[in-house]
C-alpha cells in the first residue's frame, strides 16, 4: 500500500528495470515470474484506492528524469487495469494503462497479443504502437510504451520507436493524456443520455474514427467505455491497444473485441472483419449513448453466432438494431432525434456490404451543422445586415437546449422588428430559416429540403 515503484535506465537511456519498494530498498525485476507480485499488489492495492491515493512512483529516466505517482484506478478488464498518474514535477496528468502478464493458458489461446514479432516476413506489433503514430484532436495518443523481455525493460515514445529494435518484447505499460471527464460508459451506467451533447459528441466520435480509417487501420474495439468526453465536451476516441492496420481490401483475421458491440462477421468466418466492423460497433455504441442505457447487456456470446444466422435468413438485408430494438426505444430516439435511427439502422445492417461507413455517417452529420450555417447566412443576407457575432460555431443553439429544446434559434435570437422585416420582404422564408436553426440538431431540414419546400412555394 503506497509502496514505491521505479523504472530505470541505462547510460544509452533506455528502460532496463522495474522494482518495487518491499523493504525500504529497491528490487530489481527481470523476468516474468518475478514481475507476478508486483503485479499482485498493484491489482490488490488498487481496489480500495482513493482518488487521491499514491499506489506506486514510477520514474521515467530517459534524457530527461520524469517521476510519475501511479494512483486512482479509471477501470479495468481482463487483460489490465488504467490508472490515473500524475507528473511530480509539472503536475500534468496521464492515463497510464497496465498490461497483465499472460497466464500461459491465456497466452495460448490469444497467440500472446502483446508480443512483438515477424514471422513468415509480417511483423505483428500491439495496438497501441501503431497508436503512437497517429495525430488528431479526436483521437486519445499513445504518447509512449513500456515493453519487457527477460532482460528488463524498455520506454519508447514518438522520437526513439524502433520497431526493429521492439521485436520479441512484450508491451506491458502505455501512457496517454488523462480525460478530465472520463469515458462514456458513465451516461449508461447513471441511465442518462447525452441529450443535447449527443450531436458534437457522434460528430467529433465519427471524426476520430474516419482519421483511423483513412490512415488504413481500424479500431477493433468500439464501445462507450472506449470514447472519452472531458469536461467541455471534446471527445477522444481511445484504448487502442485492438488497433490493427488493414491493406487495401482484404479482412482482418482475429484479434480481441467486446461481445455485444461486435459485428455478425467477427464470430464467423474465422472471424474475418474490416471498417464495416467498426461501423457496426459505432452504431451500437451511438445508440446506446443516444438512449442512456446499454442494448446489449442481454448479450449471449453462446447463442450470438445462432441468433445472426436466424436474423440473416429471414431478414437478411434488415438492421440488427432494428431487430434489437424495442418499439419503446424506437419512438424515443424518433423523437429525440429525428432523423437518427435510419441512420444507425445503415450502420447494423447485418450485410457488411449494405452497411455505411463511419465516414458516410459523419458526412450526413455534417449536412444538419452546414444546415445551420446556411441558415444564418440566408438571414443575413435577407435583412441585409451581420447578426452580432456571438454565435461561437454551428452549434451554438445548444445553449438555448433547456430552455426551448424544439425550438430555433433564429426565433430566439431575432428580435420582433427582424422578425416583422423578414415577413414583409420575403413572405414564407421565416419558418423554413427556423427549419435550418432549430436547436436539435436532429431536427433541422437539410439545405436541400430548404431548396425544395423555397421553390414549391
């Protein structure tokens, strides 16, 4: 319980060591049998950890000495934990993942997934390496790893990776920024949704995801514990440790994911999957974060594979979602989100081959945001004047949300003279500009709506 923990170096800067405090004196450990009580005691001490609490020091000694306190647990699963850590000389604050060493049964099973290796002339590198080479606002990086071999260890970030020099290593540690927020999985687990954030989080969701799709890579493992919002409402797609790039075409064959977001094709066909994959698992995911509450906690891994192959045959070109869904949860999200069930209806479509992709989704998203900038601009351009600049971005109506939730922003901002001057000069554009800025985003027509009902008047 708040013992010390260090990581140290050698003169060529590179990770050779991990102790733990036991009697006042440092422990060097070298080998994977003798890293089991650390681990032991980190998993022991971290179940009664308060926010506040220092479970282990971790230092950092490359080119520039860092030392990290390890404290409060952010979660865990089966494979290892996620800890809050702090800087002590800047106090800037990390996500620090821990990997478990593998028991050999489970070694054997998943093919030591952490492990970096080439064989027959591939080079087969944990998710969260590749992690380290991707850039974007919506994307939590992977600022650095910690791998092991008999020898000791090593820390590689952006500036020393060496995949030639990682093979045969195991990845045991990763650091990323910390999320002041947390993940997702908090509006399920309190039964809330998102409500009037739902709109920039999918937008921002999709952004982050289409970034890893078009740098040739999929996710593999979307879920809302996986999609971290902080207390402004960025959002970070995160936990790439399932990362995995895929080439041109061809299907990625097994890997880890999370039953229940999963695609019909991952417990099949030798577990082949691909984007499409990760289209499906955004979709239940947004769903779920749509409605406030899980739709898969029913799920079965035993009976997954039977119920698809039921579904596939008597609907096989239908939604998954639309097969999930109860018609309770089906008028809730028509109408808190018009719009936005087809929408993740194209997303689960049980054929990859029918279904959307992450990118399609967030180009349709896009259209209400433009619907609203559109709007504003007719306005101006109707009364002939700029409207006081403190709109703050396309989705600025979000403040009049509790207030006026169906209601536009226009007829909130506009005052009784604009109003009257729009109605005398351009009879019928009043309420197809309230179409455009209504407050849910969900609920504006788009561009090309507003062209059509314009002419047909």
């Amino acid at each position: 319980s708040g013992s010390d923990s260090s990581i140290g170096t050698s003169t060529s800067g590179s990770l050779t060591s991990i102790g733990t405090s036991t009697s006042g004196s440092l422990t060097t450990i070298t080998t994977a049998s003798q890293l089991q009580p650390f681990e032991q005691a980190v998993r022991r001490e971290s179940e009664t950890a308060s926010s506040n609490q220092v479970l282990q020091t971790v230092t950092f000694q490359n080119q520039n000495q860092a030392e990290i306190n390890i404290g409060q647990k952010l979660g865990n699963g089966a494979f290892g934990a996620a800890y809050k850590a702090t800087n002590v000389q800047n106090g800037e604050e990390k996500a620090l993942k821990y990997n478990f060493q593998l028991l050999e049964s489970q070694n054997s099973a998943l093919g030591r997934p952490n492990l970096i290796t080439q064989a027959n002339g591939q080079v087969k590198v944990p998710g969260e390496v590749y992690g380290m080479t991707l850039a974007h606002p919506h994307i939590l990086s992977v600022e650095g790893v910690v791998t092991q071999n008999p020898s000791g260890h090593e820390y590689w970030n952006k500036e020393n990776l060496d995949i030639n020099s990682m093979m045969d290593k195991e990845l045991r540690m990763s650091v990323s920024p910390f999320v002041s927020g947390g993940d997702a999985g908090r509006f399920l687990k309190s039964n809330n949704p998102i409500e009037n954030q739902l709109f920039p989080v999918l937008l921002q969701m999709a952004d982050g995801v289409s970034y890893i799709h078009r740098n040739g890579m999929l996710h593999g493992d979307l879920k809302p514990d996986n999609i971290f919002v902080d207390n402004n409402g960025n959002v970070k797609v995160g936990d790439l440790g399932s990362l995995q790039p895929q080439m041109g075409t061809e299907h990625i064959r097994g890997g880890r994911f999370a039953n229940g977001y999963a695609a019909p094709e991952c417990y099949a066909n030798k577990r082949k999957r691909d984007q499409k994959s990760d289209a499906f698992s955004f979709g239940i995911t947004a769903c779920e974060m749509a409605l406030g509450k899980s739709v898969t906690s029913d799920f079965e891994k035993a009976t997954w594979s039977s119920k698809m192959k039921e579904l596939a045959q008597n609907n096989p070109d239908g939604s998954y979602l639309d097969y999930k869904l109860s018609d309770a949860d089906k008028a809730k999200l028509d109408a808190d989100y018009p719009g936005l069930r087809p929408l993740l209806n194209e997303l689960t479509m049980i054929n990859p081959f029918k279904r959307i992709s992450v990118e399609q989704f967030q180009e349709k998203l896009q259209q209400y945001a433009n619907a609203f900038a559109f709007g504003i601009t007719v306005c101006e351009w109707a009364l002939e004047t700029q409207l006081s600049d403190d709109l703050g971005g396309a989705n600025s109506s979000l403040v009049t949300h509790n207030n006026n939730p169906d209601g536009s922003y226009l007829d909130y901002k506009l005052s009784d003279a604009d109003k009257a001057k729009l109605d005398a000069d351009h009879p019928g554009l009043r309420p197809l500009l309230y179409d455009l800025t209504t407050v849910n985003p969900f609920k504006r027509i788009s561009v090309g709506g507003f062209i059509a009902k314009w002419f047909d008047q």
